[in-house]
C-alpha cells in the first residue's frame, strides 16, 4: 500500500494543488459570508439530498476541468478587487473601518455584510426558502456516498440496522427491511468485494430484497467482515490482526452469527404481536427462514450448514437458494490458474507482509469511485477498462466498470479482501475439492479439524436436510456451469433434493443487472416454502403425548 501511494503521489499531488488554491483564495469571503445566529439548513446537506436524486457525480476529468476555471476566475477577480482599491482609495478607507469595527460591533455587522448577497430559490424543491448558494472546489469532490440504508428509505421502504459481534469479535452489520409479524423471512448474503447494496441496487423493480419484501417476507441483508473500516470489539486493533481470516471465518462465525441473531429477533417479535404463541417444541420454530447466497456467499452457506450438522447444532434455515456458488474451482479461465499458482507460491511471503487487499487512505479511494465516474461519462475509457477486466477474469462478460461506481465503493469506506480468503479459494482450486481451510501443518490441522488434512466439505453434502436450488450462468467465467453442476453432482449423489437452473448471464448479473426471469425464478423457489403454521395449544399438547408413548 506505501508503494501504491508513492506512485499515485503525483496525481495526488496535481489533484490537490488546485484544491488549496481554491481555499486560499475562497475562505476569506466565506467566512464574511456566513450568517450568525440564523439557522440555516446544511448546504452539504442539500447537495447529498439533490445528487442522490440526480447521481450527477463529477469524474477526475471534471474535477480538473472545474478547478482550472474556478483558479482562472478567482485569479482575476484578485487582480480586479487590487486594481480596484488601488484606483478608489475612499473605498480601502470604508473597508478597513468596516472590519476593525466588526470587531466591535459583533453579529450586528454580520447581517449587513449578508445583505450583499443575491437570495435565490428552486422550483421543485421540498423547502423553497429562498437560500444562498455558493459553490466551492471542495464541496464538489463528492463521490456517491449512499449507504444501503439510503437506498431503502429513499425508496419509501421501512429499515431497520441490527449491530452483530461475532465469538471472535468482529462487528457485522445485520440491515433489515422489516415485515415483524410475518412468518416467513429471508437471509441474503453478498459475495466477495461486495455488500448488502448488491441486493437493492436495482431499485424496486429489479433487486431480490424488494422482490421479497412485496411478496411478504421479512427480509434480512448481510455483511461479512472485511470493510475498510475495521469494525471490531477491540477498537486498536491491527491491519495484520484484523484481516487474518480465510472462507472458514465467513461460514462457522459471520454466517452463524447473524442468523442466530435473526432467530432471536424474529422470536421475540412473534410472541408479542401473537400472544397465542407458545414455546418453541421439539425443535420447531415459529417462522420459516430462507437464503440466497451469490458467488462466496454461496459457498460460505453450505459451509455454515455442514459444520452446524457436525457439531449438533440446529442451522433454522428451510431452504437454500444459491447463485452461482463458489466451492469448486478448477475449470477456470487461464488468468485465474495464473493466479493460482503465483498466491501459492508467494502465500508464505505475501500473508504477512499484505495480510488485507484495500484502500487505505480517503484520498484513493476518492479517486476510484471518480475514475469508475469518467468511465461512464467517456465510453471510449470506459470500454478499454470493461475490455481489460475481462480478460483479466477470462473473458466474463460481467459490467465490471459498472460495478465500479456503485455507492458502497466510495471515500468513506468500500469492502476489502483478506490475503488468506484468496489463499482459501488458491488452495480449493489447485486441489480440485472444496474444503476447508489448510493451515499449511498437520498439527495444526488436527487442532482444529482432528485429522491431519481439512475436511472436503463435498464429502458431507448427505448431511444437507434442506432442498438446494443452484443457479449458474451460461456466460459466467469466474465460476463456470461445470463448477455448479458439480454441487449438483455431488448432492444428487448424497440423497439431497436439488434443483439446477442455468441463464445466459454473466458472473456479476445474478445482483447487479436487472433481469426479471432470474428474479422471478428466485420468487417462485421462495414461495415453494410456506409460512409456519400457527398450530393450537391443544394440538400441540397432544403432539407430545404421543411422541412420549
């Protein structure tokens, strides 16, 4: 990363020299321009509310454009207010004893000097009191900063955020679309690099999560650990620490995690609005929970499953819903074995030294989202770099450069990749199974798993009591049909109900393209699973009195 940042220093550099001027030149007539003891709503405020309506965001091209004007302009206005006391003495007389006055005269000067300025107001907009607006170079180095919550609210659904800690002490965040009283829920879970936003950045006709929430369902959106931001119990805690987990950590802690704090919630929940609820008994539950998995999510849900059969416990899900799934990985584009072989030889170097795969600084990641910015407004740049991630992925046809300036890649923070969960995915692919994570020494495996090697998940695919629905995509070459068919394989061996589905679509269009026959397969494999059936005191009793004899 101080490599990364040595080499972008120029543009860093280049970029924020205008940024200064601006503010040198600029900050004296704000501060005259401000208004004392008047509450006025936030300028930055109404900048967020307007730009998340328009998602007109400026792009580094536009930026430097803006700052070159805006450096002319206030190079000559210099010039002309100088030339002006010069040539009106009486004038520099009046200034100077209108400011060593001010001194005395406190707010009351302040409201005169604010009169100068021209009052203006929009049509359209929800408050037209009539405001100054006043533009500077710093207020528009803006990137789509909208959070998941946004996203909802503004789309007049109700939202809810749930705080989640992991037994090893990451801090996730468990979003909600709440339905309290329904008997039926859904868990979706993002895949690597990406976030509940992936869920709802379709809109209302598009995204999964709205999809469900109109057909009834109290829906739930995941996230995994590995945000820039490094949430955690121990607030000092280090990069090295931080990021030192592979696939294992995502399914038996975040996944567990947060579906066991589902179950809490929805428990309670439904025995306030419906008294008539007993107990859970012999291991029912009152509500029926479903989940939709994309890419790793996929592959971490079957791994949550599996070690939850193995240890005893209860996993409360009724059926699984999993789009182009990671798991198996072995026919792959050439790019991706390259891959392979460099993580693997270079794990042992690269673990410590680059234990988490990010942008560190506010600055780099503002000049991401902004480049990902001029790719859309110059379709000649967007193209060569959509060009390029292809081939780096194999050819996936996916909107890589659309992707790219989604909101949840913004200044303030974006999800990271830990070193160790591309070594889990190298060391699945070059053994051709999906297992778990190896720790590089028996001893240690033995430790955790009890035997020398870590365990082939495929291997307890018969443990699997729920149906399975697994999606793939005709043109996906990050996981490949063959990849998913051999999920398929596997389980129809083991006994389990599974159901296989293939789209002419890529890696990336299972949650970030709109496409309403995916969507509406998805809903019909949902509304396979009814609501838990209230069932009356006197049933129940009797249920077990017999299970007793």
């Amino acid at each position: 990363m101080f490599l990364l940042s040595w080499i972008l220093f120029p543009v860093r550099f280049l970029l924020g020299l205008p940024l200064r001027l601006c503010h040198l030149f600029y900050s004296r007539d704000s501060a005259t321009s401000s208004v004392r003891g008047r509450r006025k709503p936030s300028r930055l405020c109404s900048f967020a509310r307007v730009h998340r309506t328009t998602d007109r965001r400026r792009g580094v091209i536009e930026d430097l454009h803006l700052a070159i004007e805006m450096f002319i302009e206030s190079i000559f206005d210099f010039f002309h207010k100088a030339a002006h006391f010069l040539l009106s003495p009486s004038e520099v007389k009046r200034v100077l004893y209108r400011w060593f006055s001010s001194q005395s005269r406190g707010n009351e000067d302040t409201y005169g000097l604010s009169d100068a300025c021209v009052p203006t107001a929009t049509l359209g907009e929800n408050d037209p009191t009539l405001t100054e607006r006043k533009t500077t170079f710093h207020q528009s180095l803006n990137t789509d900063a909208r959070t998941c919550q946004d996203v909802i609210t503004e789309l007049g659904y109700p939202y809810e955020a749930i705080r989640v800690i992991t037994s090893d002490g990451y801090v996730l965040l468990l979003e909600r679309i709440p339905r309290r009283d329904s008997r039926k829920a859904v868990y979706l879970q993002h895949g690597i690099l990406d976030s509940s936003m992936g869920w709802v950045s379709n809109g209302i006709v598009g995204s999964p999560a709205f999809a469900a929430y109109d057909q009834g369902f109290d829906v739930f959106l995941g996230n995994f650990r590995g945000l820039v931001s490094r949430d955690h119990v121990d607030k000092n805690i280090s990069s090295r620490k931080y990021w030192r987990y592979s696939v294992n950590e995502h399914g038996v802690e975040d996944i567990p995690a947060m579906i066991e704090k589902i179950h809490q919630v929805k428990t309670a929940e439904l025995k306030i609005s419906q008294p008539e609820l007993e107990e859970e008994r012999n291991g029912d539950q009152p509500y029926k929970l479903c989940a939709i998995s994309h890419s790793l999510g996929g592959a971490a849900m079957l791994m949550y499953v599996i070690t939850r059969h193995i240890e005893e416990k209860p996993h409360r899900l009724s059926r699984l819903i999993l789009l182009s799934p990671a798991g198996f990985h072995h026919d792959s584009p050439l790019p991706l074995t390259a891959m392979e072989y460099l993580v693997l030889l270079l794990a042992p170097v690269l673990g410590p030294i680059v234990p988490g795969l990010y942008i560190p600084t506010r600055f780099f990641r503002m000049l991401v989202n902004k480049l990902a910015r001029d790719f859309h407004n110059y379709p000649a740049v967007g193209g060569l770099v959509q060009t390029l991630m292809s081939y780096v992925v194999g050819g996936d046809s996916s909107n890589w450069v659309g992707v790219l300036g989604l909101p949840h890649y913004n200044m303030n923070d974006m999800p990271g990749l830990s070193f160790y969960v591309v070594h889990h995915l190298a060391q699945i692919k070059h053994e051709k199974k999906f297992i778990m994570y190896d720790y590089g020494s028996a001893s240690a495996n033995m430790a955790l798993y009890g035997s020398p090697k870590p365990l082939d998940l495929g291997e307890y695919y018969g443990v699997i009591d729920i149906p399975v629905d697994l999606v793939a995509g005709k043109k996906d070459n990050v996981i490949r049909p063959t990849m998913v068919q051999e999920h398929q394989r596997l389980m129809k061996d083991a006994g389990v109900d599974v159901s296989y589905k293939e789209y002419e679509y890529a890696h990336l269009d299972f949650t970030f393209s709109h496409h309403e026959e995916l969507l509406a397969y998805v809903m019909s494999r949902l509304l396979l699973v009814q609501a838990a059936q209230k069932q009356p005191c006197n049933q129940k009793a009797s249920r077990s009195t017999e299970k007793a004899k």
